[in-house]
C-alpha cells in the first residue's frame, strides 16, 4: 500500500480551510506569496483516477482538492492579502506519479497541458504571477520538459515534488539521475522550487546525500526548499533538516549561494497527524518546537528565508499569513523582515523570461 507521504503534496493543497477562518490579516503583508497552486480540469481528473486506484491515500481529505483553479483566482486572493507577487507552481508532476503509470506519450502530453495552464495564468496576470513548471525528474520526458520550458516566455522555474516521485537518497542511481537535472537546469537558467521530503527515510544524513550529491551541481542557481526543510509542521526530522542546510550555508557549500527556505505548511499543522507520528516518540509540545525552529532560523540568518501560503492548503493567503503571524515566536522586527525576503529569482537583477 502506498503511504500518505509519498503524495503528500496532495494532502498539503486540499486541507481544510477552517484553521484560519478566525484569523483576520496580518500586517506587514509579505512582498511575496513563495508558493501557490492552481490546477486545471486536467489534474483534477488525474487526481480522481489516483482516488480511484488508491482510496487509502485519500482518506480524511477534503473533496477541495478536486476543485479546479486559475490564474484569476489567485490573484483575487493576493488581493484579499495585500500581497504583490504571487508564484505558481505547477502539479504537472503528478502525471508521472508511478503509482498511476500513463503510457510515455500520454504522461509527457498531459504534463505539458498542465503546464502550459500555469504558464498562461502567469503571462496573462501582468506581472502579478510567476510561474514554475512541474517535472518529475525522473520521467522520461523531463530533461527534454526541461529544455522546452527554458525556452518559453512565462516560464520561470521548475517545481520538483521529489516525495510524489518516489526519491530516496539511498538509491545511488536516482542520487545521480536528480544531479544531471540539477545541472541541466542550472545550465538553462531555471530556479528550482524542491519539495525533498517524502517517504523514504529522513534525517541529517539523508539530507547531506541531497546536499553534497545534488544540490551541489546547481550552481548559483537560486534553489528554494519547500516547507521550512520538511513537509508539513515541525518534527525532529525537519529540525535535523534545518540544521543540514544550515551548516551547508555557513561552510558555503557548492549550491547553497541562493538557497532559500519557504515557510509553506511549517507552523500550521498538528505533528500529531503526520505522517508516521504514532511511530513518533516525540514529547516537546508543538510551541516548543516552534522556538526550536526559530531558533535554527536565526542560527542561519532569517534572510535565507521566505513567506508562502501554499495556498489553497490550509486558508487563503490573507488568512494564512495572519496565522502564522500569530503562532510563528518572532519578534515584530523579525516578521517585518520575513515579509521583506524575497527568493533570488525575484530580486531585481535577476533574468526571468
């Protein structure tokens, strides 16, 4: 049987929105909303096939996640948050989730049609969306995904779900095959947006593979961890992530000139209901584990990190960020800054298409 947290992802984008419905705006707003979703009629068929073909990885979430959104949608709700820049990331990579296999031409026409659909709503919101394409490195088409893509207005970065795709840093050959796309991107000029979490093992030494194997043939690529090191809340093994990255910055390790961290689902969720928690021998309370983590933030430096709702996840971003504000241990100087932070790939200096 499939475990939830190899499609985690699935679960991050169709949680219910009752957790922030009390929450009112925070203020500052953040510059930037690091990472949203919307899904086209294509993927949300997909997604009905994958509940069809696994119903177990589907219990207890919310039939949201069959509902189809768009460019216009999204920037409704950065308007609602008084949020300038939204980014998109794409769920085309879920085209090539093994556990639902589609012939090699179908899955690359698909996956195309996905992203086409994001790449549109950001060509077509003035400026207000950038967005990033979703390849599964490990498919067949995706350095050729990769080659496309880099050539294309509208498209400004690839989103990689690397627990939907099934990687494991204990398998050398998938090591090696992510650190060819990582250099072939870096090569193409296209940040990356890395969700690295998923079910294989994880812990400081799985993300040290990541890290001196793979992250290292990015370059000066900027590159952007997905959930604060992690994939939802905080455990120890996302504490034991954080503190990887954040030793791999201070020794100015290969690929970590413009690594970032998105906060995206990092203070919002119960630890309780992740997955593999009735295995958890955990004790600390949830708000002892929030000052662990900012503690690691501060350690790094809270520039190496940026605001993301993942919306639609958990609440509409004006309401998700008010949360947050709320449960997040910074001071009022210190949230200022978070909303501030941008990834390097919308600095002002850096090439987009």
């Amino acid at each position: 049987m499939i475990g939830r947290s190899l499609v985690l992802g699935l679960a991050l984008f169709a949680a219910p929105l009752a957790l922030a419905q009390e929450a009112g705006r925070a203020e500052p707003a953040p510059r930037a909303d690091h990472h949203m979703h919307i899904d086209s009629k294509l993927i949300t068929d997909h997604l009905r096939a994958m509940q069809a073909a696994y119903p177990d990885i589907f219990d207890g979430i919310s039939s949201d996640l069959f509902l189809e959104r768009s460019g216009e949608d999204a920037v409704r709700e950065l308007d609602r948050a008084g949020i300038d820049k939204g980014v998109l990331l794409s769920t085309a990579y879920m085209f090539g989730f093994a556990g639902v296999p589609l012939e090699p031409a179908v899955m690359a026409e698909r996956m195309r049609g996905e992203n086409r659909f994001n790449v549109d709503a950001a060509l077509a919101s003035k400026g207000r969306l950038v967005a990033f394409v979703g390849i599964n490195p490990f498919a067949p088409n995706a350095l050729d995904e990769l080659a496309y893509w880099a050539q294309q207005p509208g498209a400004s970065g690839v989103k990689l779900h690397l627990g939907n795709s099934g990687f494991d840093t204990a398998d050398a050959g998938q090591v090696d095959a992510l650190g060819r796309f990582f250099a072939a991107a870096n090569k193409a000029h296209m940040p990356l947006v890395v969700h690295l979490r998923g079910a294989a093992p994880f812990n400081a030494a799985s993300v040290n593979i990541f890290i001196d194997k793979v992250l290292a043939q990015a370059g000066d690529l900027p590159v952007q961890i997905a959930h604060g090191g992690g994939y939802a809340g905080i455990d120890q093994p996302t504490l034991e992530a954080l503190g990887a990255y954040g030793d791999a910055i201070a020794r100015k390790a290969p690929g970590t000139a413009n690594l970032v961290l998105d906060m995206s689902a990092v203070m919002t969720f119960d630890p309780a209901k992740l997955p593999g928690a009735k295995e958890s021998t955990e004790t600390r309370t949830p708000e002892e584990m929030r000052r662990l983590y900012v503690a690691g933030m501060r350690k790094i430096g809270l520039d190496r990190f940026v605001l993301a709702s993942d919306w639609p996840a958990l609440a509409p971003p004006a309401e998700y960020f008010a949360r947050e504000r709320a449960m997040l241990p910074v001071t009022p100087a210190e949230w200022k800054q978070l909303c501030e932070n941008l990834a390097p790939y919308l600095r002002p200096g850096w090439t987009t298409k």
